[in-house]
C-alpha cells in the first residue's frame, strides 16, 4: 500500500531548510571539518610513504610504487638487516634471501 505524503504548510518551509542541515550526516560544517581532518591525515600518511621510499636501497628515486609494495620492501629490507646483524655476510649469501628489487616490477 503506497504511503500518503506530509502535507507541509507554507509557515513550516522555513523549518523545513533548517531540517536539511540535520537530516543527514550532522551538520554540513562539521562534516567539513570531518573531512579536512581526513585529508590531513592522508596527507600525513602519503608523505611517511614517500619518506620511507627513499630510504629503501636499490628503488630509483622515479619509481612508482603502491604503498603494499613500499611495505614489503620495507619489510623485505629490515628483514635483510636483521640477518645481517645475527649472523653477518656469510650467513646471508648461504640463506635462500629474496632481493628486495624482486619483490616489485618497475615497469
């Protein structure tokens, strides 16, 4: 059965455009806010990404890389790191290690 519309009389449209800020999501201000505070924060997080990238060895400075790459190399490299402080040089070459370079394509 199809509902029946609210009739709104004339002296209630001007609390009919205040309603609109409420209806959804809270106020258009601070969904703004909301929002400035979240592009800040990627802002933040896509600069500690670039920083880390160019601290990684053997990536070029061009290299475009996803943020799940950047981690593995990340990863892939203090791994790297770590063997070479347990049991140095020697040690490392013996074990089966993965190239940080092979674990991205830079196509």
């Amino acid at each position: 059965m199809p509902r029946k519309r609210k009739e709104i009389d004339s002296c209630s449209e001007d609390s009919d455009d205040s309603r609109k800020h409420t209806k959804n999501n809270g106020h258009p201000i601070q969904r703004n806010a909301a929002n400035a505070r979240e592009r800040a924060r990627m802002r933040v997080l896509s600069k500690a990404f670039s920083k880390l990238k160019t601290t990684l060895p053997w990536v070029p400075p061009d290299t475009k890389l996803s943020k799940l790459d950047t981690l593995r190399l990340a990863a892939s490299y203090i791994a790297h790191l770590n063997q070479l402080l347990e049991g140095g040089v020697d040690d490392c070459t013996q074990q089966a290690f993965m190239h940080p370079i092979n674990l991205v394509s830079l196509i």
